[in-house]
C-alpha cells in the first residue's frame, strides 16, 4: 500500500514538473474561465450546467 502511494506521489511529482502550467489551468480554469477558456469547453460548459 505505501509502495502504491509512494509511487502515485512520485508520477504526480513529474507530472507537475513536465507540465506545471496544465495544473494551475486546471486547478484555476473553475475559477478563471476566462483564463482557460480553451480547455473548458463542453466538458466544464456540461458540468457548470448541471450545477
């Protein structure tokens, strides 16, 4: 088990290290739609709906 979430921790690091802008938009495109209009399209445009 703490193999596993070692691992995951791990992948998570180099994920935020090969692409740290893709996470701020992400984390922040709820926020700012403005700011990534482009990655929220109909996926967030569906989900805003729904709420």
């Amino acid at each position: 088990f703490v193999s596993q979430q070692k691992s995951s921790s791990r992948s998570d690091s180099r994920e935020d290290e090969v692409s740290p802008p893709m996470n701020p938009v992400v984390k922040g495109r709820r926020r700012r739609g403005a700011i990534s209009a482009e990655v929220y399209t109909e996926e967030d445009a569906a989900s805003y709906v729904r709420k």
